[in-house]
C-alpha cells in the first residue's frame, strides 16, 4: 500500500538519525531526510485524500499520524541543514 511507504521512510530516517546527537550523520543519511522532506507532504495530502474519498473509520486519526510524520521529517531536515551549515563555517 502506497501510503505506508513515507511512514516507513520516516521511521528508518529518524532511527538512523537518533545517535546522531553529538556526530554529523553520514551524507547519505543528510541527503535522504532532504529527499524525504521534499515529497513526504505530497504523499502525506494523497493519502489523507484517498482515506477521505473512502470513508476509513480511521481517517482522522490515520490523517492526523501523516501529518505529525511530514513535520517530524521537517524538523530532520532542518536539523541536517543545521548540521551542514556548522560543518561549513568550520
């Protein structure tokens, strides 16, 4: 199903991330979230569509995880964009 892949996504980025506290993550891993990031609200406003159209009993809370999800993943990213920034001025 197509509306789990971002919440996979997401969970994955913010477990590689964790221990990242005090080292700058791979640039891989800094690339990844900023892709994430970039798409993670159009497939987070396509699945609460779909689970609106369909009348889940769910959807308001299903539409509530996605929406937490595209601003979790936000937050990564501006985290990251930090992390380079500070690696840049060094």
């Amino acid at each position: 199903m197509r509306p789990k892949m971002p919440v996979i996504i997401g969970l994955l980025l913010a477990a590689s991330v964790a221990g990242c506290a005090h080292s700058r993550p791979p640039g891989s891993v800094v690339q990844a979230i900023h892709t994430v990031n970039r798409y993670a609200p159009e497939y987070v406003a396509e699945a609460n569509k779909a689970l609106e159209k369909t009348n889940h009993s769910d959807a308001e809370r299903l539409c509530g995880i996605g929406e937490r999800l595209a601003d979790a993943i936000y937050a990564l990213d501006r985290w990251a964009a930090k992390q380079e920034a500070a690696d840049e001025s060094r």
